[in-house]
C-alpha cells in the first residue's frame, strides 16, 4: 500500500491507497514541534488500527509520498522514512521533483508543493482549463491551462483565520461555531457572524473564480471548477461556480507524483 502525507499549516491529513482506490485516511493536527521519533508514533498508532496493514511500524507499506508547507515537518517526516521506513521508496516533494506540471510563474519556487499537487490531480480527473479552490489556513485558488500548465493564483484569507480575527479585533465579538445560521439575516450576533462568513465566503469564490475564468479561457463555462480542503462541505451548497467537490485531491496527486518517479520493476 501507499502512505500519501499531506501537511498544512493547520491539519495534516494521511491517505492510505490500494491501488487507485482510497481506503482509510486520517486528519491530524500539524504540530512543528513534534520530533520524528513522535511522528513515528502516531502513524504507527493510527496504521496500527488498519486490518490490512501489520502490528509493526511499516508493515504493508509500500511506498510514502510526503508534501508539506510546513519545512520543519518536513525535516522531520524525511527522518521518520530514513529511520523507520528505510527500505521503503518514498517519495518528498520539492525541487527537482517530477509532477509534469509546467510552473508559469515569476518565480516557480514561490509556489507551494500541495497546489502544484493539486493541479496534477485536476487535470488528470477533470481535464483542463480548470480552477482548484482550496479551503484551509488561507483559501487558494489555482488557474491550470487546458495543456495542464499552472498559470497562477489567487491567495485570500482563510474561513478559520477570519473567524479568529473577528473574535480578536471585535470588542464585543466572539470566536463561534462554524455553522449555518437559520437565515441570511441574523436575528442575534452569531448568527450574523455566521452568515457573513458563509455567505461571504461563498461570494468571494464566486467572484474570484468568475474573473479568473474569464482570463484562463475564452469561455468561461469551458472551465471546471473544483473544490478541496477540509473547510469545503460549509461553502458546497452556497457557491453557484463549484463544478466539482474531491476532499481527497492533494493525497490523489501526490499518489500520481509517486508513481511518475517511483520506477515499477
């Protein structure tokens, strides 16, 4: 089987793949801090719980394909494989990587490993032009070109972040639950914090997306749209542009980059 790693600044989430196919998965929170000798404890006490997969650390593992926005984690991940998983191909993405994803930026190094993943997982299961809108830490939207070719993106504030901030900044605001509200008119403070996050939200992607469209391909409507990250189920039903919603993209690209530089002998 595969271990696919995907860090976030906030959540790290862990794919198992048989094959193509998906079969457990894991949301953790991502900690700096935690030393490899710690990683290797956690992912052997969540693989532990996996019937397909051995009591000891690696058993029925195959392969490892990490990216991470966070180099600390990295650092430390790249030391969990030498030392845990040493027989075992793995696979971090970083320069000099093939992804068969042509960066047109200013600067490609800029650009964060789990969008440049992204894109490779969006043309290879939706074709392109495309837009992959990813709710986590900050909400990221990404243009790939009908060649498959990262064109650029979009980077706002996250849904969490600006919670965070209103309870922060409002004297007489709060931090609340992300839910919706029973209207878009809110009959009390959170429920209209509620609403202006959502509905907010909703509107910034259709906005955003409309106007990168327009820019990536002379008909707009030729442009799938997809969704990802954890935060994406809240804003699904109140966005008129969302085609496509795969929770799993980044851990599907990195199983693909896997197998472009993993030779099958």
């Amino acid at each position: 089987m595969l271990l696919t790693i995907d860090v976030g600044n906030t959540h790290t989430v862990l794919g198992l793949f048989d094959g193509e196919d998906i079969v457990e998965h894991w949301r953790i929170s991502t900690d700096a801090r935690r030393t490899a000798d710690e990683l290797a404890v956690l992912l052997q006490g969540l693989m532990g719980m996996h019937p397909l997969l051995g009591d000891e650390l690696g058993d029925g593992i195959e392969g490892i394909a990490i990216c991470s926005t966070v180099p600390s984690v990295l650092h430390e991940l790249r030391e969990v494989t030498r030392r845990y998983y040493g027989d075992v191909p793995a696979v971090l993405v970083e320069p000099g990587v093939k992804t068969g994803v042509p960066i047109l930026m200013d600067n490609p190094k800029e650009v964060g490993a789990d969008r440049i993943i992204n894109a490779l997982a969006a043309v290879e299961l939706y074709g392109g032009p495309c837009v992959v809108v990813d709710f986590g830490t900050a909400t990221t939207f990404d243009a790939v070109s009908v060649r498959g070719e990262y064109v650029g993106g979009v980077i706002a504030p996250g849904i969490e972040i600006s919670v965070d901030a209103l309870g922060v900044r409002g004297a007489q605001l709060r931090k609340i639950e992300l839910a919706r509200p029973r209207s878009v008119i809110g009959k009390n403070t959170v429920e209209a914090m509620q609403s202006g996050i959502l509905y907010g939200f909703a509107g910034q992607v259709d906005g955003v997306v409309g106007r990168m469209a327009a820019e990536l391909a002379d008909d707009p409507d030729d442009v799938t749209v997809i969704a990802t990250g954890g935060l994406a189920p809240m804003v699904l039903g109140e966005s008129a542009v969302i085609d496509e919603h795969e929770p799993w993209l980044t851990l599907i690209g990195l199983r693909l980059v896997y197998e472009r530089n993993v030779s099958r002998t």
